[in-house]
C-alpha cells in the first residue's frame, strides 16, 4: 500500500469523525432545536392559517448548498422564514380545509428519535422492537375496529399508498389473470376519493369497469342501487369485483351505510373495502362507534393517523381481514436477504407491503399514544363532532346560507345562496378567506354545486376558531 494512502486516509479519518457532533456541539444542536420548537408553539396561536405571499421562497436556491458548513440556527432561521411563514399553516388550528389533523408534538419527538437511532423498521431480524412496536400498533387497531383476529396490516406514508396496496390485494386475491381485467367491475361512488381512481390505474386495473353507485341526499351510497347494479353487471356477464366505501367522505364526511353495503358484498362474494383515512378515528367516540357501525366487516380498511389521530404527516395505515393475502401480494425473496428471513416470529413490514428500508414511522403514534394516553384522543375527537354541530347549528340559522345535510363526523357544508350567481359567489368568499388568512377554509363542487367546508380535525381548532371563522362569513351577508 502506498505511504500517500495512507497518509491521506488519516486524514480523512480525522475530518470524518466531525460528521458526528463532540457533546458540546451536540448541545448546542439540541439548544437550536429546542429554541426553534419554543418560538414555533409561541407564534401558533397569532401566526396565519394561509400566507398568500410566496416571496420567502425566492430565497431557496441551491447557492445555499455550499462547499463548507451553515450553522444549524443559521439554516432554522432560513426555514422559519421560507418554509413556514408561506402557504397553508396546516399546523394551525385555522385550518379548516381539506381534511387537517395538525402534528402533535410527542409525534415530532418520535420521528426525531426514530431518524436519530436509524433502526431498520423494515425486517423484524433488524430490529424486533420496532417492529413489535408496529405491530403492536396495527394489533390495536384491528380491536379498535372489531377485525379478525387473522388481519394483517402495514403503516404506510399515508392514505392514498394504504388504499393502493388494499387495490393490489384485492386484485391479487380474487386470482383473476390478466385478460380477465376488462370484465371486473369496482363500484365506488362520486364521492370515493381521487386516490382510488389511482390505485386502479396504477394496479393495471384502468381496463376495468368502474361504476358509480348513486347516493342518497346525504351523499351515502344507496345499499338497494348497489344491489340492483351488482345483478346487472353479472347478467350483463361482468365480474362484480370490489366494492369501495367511505367512512368519512373528504367533501362531506358521510359514512355509506356500511351493514348493508357488507351483506351485499359477502353474498355476491364483492370484496369489501373501506376507505376511513378520514372518519376511522371518529371510532374512538361512542358516537363515531354508532356511525362507524359495519367496520368490522371490511375485507380491507385503510385509516390515516395523520388525519383522525393529529399526528404528523406521514403515517396511513391498512388493515386486511385476510392477512395471509396481504402477504401473498407483497411478500419478496432476495439472496442478499437470505440471513434477515430466519426464522421471523412475527411479519416484517417488507413482507406487507412494496417497501424494504423504510423510516420507523409507526414510533410516532406509539410516543404520542403513550404520552397522552388513549382518553385524550377520545375527547379530542369528541371535541371535533361538537364543533361540527355547533358550527352546523350556528351557520343553518343565518339567512343568505345553506347548510348541507346534519354532519354524520366533523364535516360541515354550507354555501351563500340568493346572489346573482351562487356558485361565483362561493368561490369568491372562498378565494378573499384564503387570501384574507384569517382561517383557512377550502371548497368543493358537487353535481356542479360549489359548497363551503369547515373540515374540523385539528387538534388546535377550537371553539374560537369556529366563532372566528363565522364572523368572517357573516361579512358576506347582505
Ligand atoms: C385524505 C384522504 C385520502 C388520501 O390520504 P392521504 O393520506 O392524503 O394520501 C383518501 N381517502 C380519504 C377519504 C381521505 O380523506
């Protein structure tokens, strides 16, 4: 070996060792952090719900990647000021968009410790306790929602991934071969979220049918519809396939009528999948359990935690009844993975679901789970269903607005009627709040309606957020 390797590989051994903080730097890094976590909780409750303004952004360019360290309070200062003061607080309590959930602290502390010990949360063999600790999580939702005891699942990114691998499951369950594709039928309604139409796109099942079942007044699917289309597609020699239902729609929060939707589907042998990433949560409350009332019978169930739990973004999860199919659709051999496979005692993430090497996503939940305790969830989930009727009652008795029908969760829909051109006219109250900042709402059209949304999930959101935001539509009344 030459002397100059040598010599120069000392000295990079040297340089390398600063990768990794002396205590007194390390000090100094958890000091920033925590002063950036102080001076964040402080500007919560006057910060806006949307900042129109996107200059800020102007200053992040790649001259910032430079040759030679930044100092962390120095790169925090740059984000306080580029990322958070721009765009959608979705951690305020203003938030009542799309479907908010706010990012509970212990669930930042989690990540934090999760991607500071980097332990492989993908393979039981790397790390058990993590693993156990995911498992242990997806155990406790399967009771929370009445599941078989042979249920499998997996924490994902997110909703729309946990309702992907529940397509891809589906698919690969019913074992029908390519060429067949064409003649399936999935039902969903015009209600089902987008990421569904996804899923099936990207399962290679965009050749299929897809039906819409028509809903009631209230925007649930109609059990006696789904029936009658079922009977058609089989005379019409078609294969009635999947069946997805919402349990909390994203523009209404309505739950299908879960019961009968899954005695159709168990006796025409449809697959049953339920779409809960927003109102599955609601099932810690005695009334989200009266609403949520046939969960138990889903063939596949997906749920975000980042939405119903207020944890950060980040964490999705599905459930299938039949764990061994979720297995069967993901599971891998590898040679280089020939000594991580020995004799596991539990299911690895890797094996349920397209991931290998993943963030330990799931330490999250449990920190924050444990550190509030389960009966904080409750109420807080209580809370949301009663600012929902509070603000449904509030809003049905001013003249000038519509409500949409009694909230089945924490959905609540309204609109300005009366003016020259209603559905302008929403979407210009919407736009000037938006722009305004003060609370952030979010609308939808349905059946070429344009409605108003108070989506209230935030952990923060409280019952001066909810006056506040009534104040600001108030000034729209003639
Ligand atoms: C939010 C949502 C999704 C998508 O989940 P992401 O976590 O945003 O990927 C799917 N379905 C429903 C009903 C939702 O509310």
């Amino acid at each position: 070996m030459k002397q100059s390797v040598l010599d120069r590989l000392e000295i990079l051994d040297q340089r390398n060792q600063s990768m990794d903080p002396d205590p007194d730097t390390l000090q100094e890094w958890m000091d920033a952090l925590a002063g950036y976590a102080q001076q964040f909780k402080a500007q919560i409750p006057t910060a806006k719900g949307y900042e129109t303004n996107l200059s800020p952004t102007s200053s992040i360019q790649t001259s910032l990647l430079k040759d030679t360290p930044t100092p962390l309070p120095e790169i925090l200062a740059d984000y306080r000021k580029s990322v958070m003061e721009v765009g959608l607080n979705a951690a305020s309590g203003k938030h009542l968009g799309y479907i908010p959930g706010g990012g509970l602290i212990p669930g930042a502390i989690g990540d934090f410790v999760a991607a500071m010990s980097n332990v492989y949360a993908g393979i039981y063999f790397a790390s058990p306790g993590a693993v156990r600790i995911e498992n242990t999580l997806l155990e406790w939702m399967r009771d929370l929602f009445h599941l078989h005891t042979g249920t499998a699942g997996t924490l994902t990114s997110g909703g729309s991934i946990a309702n992907l691998i529940a397509v891809v499951c589906a698919r690969d369950a019913r074992k029908v071969c390519s060429t067949e594709f064409q003649k399936l039928v999935i039902y969903t309604s015009s209600q089902t979220h987008h990421c569904i139409d996804k899923a099936i796109r990207i399962a290679g099942l965009g050749d299929s049918e897809q039906r819409t079942v028509p809903l009631d007044e209230s925007y649930r699917i109609q059990p006696a519809a789904f029936a009658a289309v079922i009977r058609e597609d089989r005379e019409a020699g078609r294969i009635p396939f999947m069946l997805v239902a919402s349990a909390g729609t994203t523009d209404t929060g309505a739950v299908d009528p879960l019961p009968e939707l899954a005695a159709t589907c168990k006796a025409e042998n449809v697959w049953f999948h339920i779409d809960a990433a927003y109102g599955g949560f609601f099932q810690l409350t005695e009334h989200g359990r009266s609403k949520l009332k046939g969960i138990e019978w889903a063939d596949s169930l997906v749920v975000d935690p980042h939405k119903g739990l207020f944890l950060p973004y980040g964490l999705g999860a599905v459930l299938v009844r039949d764990g061994e199919q979720l297995r069967a659709s993901n599971h891998f051999t590898a040679n280089y993975m020939q000594d991580a496979n020995r004799n596991p005692s539990e299911w690895s993430p890797a094996e349920l679901s397209p991931e290998l090497t993943r963030h330990f996503r799931g330490l999250r939940m449990w920190f924050s789970l444990r550190a509030f305790g389960l009966d904080k969830f409750r109420e807080g989930l209580e809370h949301k269903l009663l600012l929902a009727l509070y603000a449904h009652n509030q809003l049905s008795q001013l003249d000038g607005i519509k409500t949409g029908p009694p909230p089945d969760l924490s959905v609540v829909l309204y609109r300005f009627t009366g003016t020259a051109d209603d559905n302008a006219f929403n979407l210009r109250v919407t736009q000037e709040i938006q722009e305004g900042g003060e609370v952030f709402i979010s609308s939808t059209t349905i059946d070429g309606t344009v409605w108003l949304r108070f989506a209230i999930l935030s952990f923060r959101s409280d019952k001066q957020v909810i006056d506040t935001a009534l104040e600001i539509l108030k000034r729209y009344l003639a």
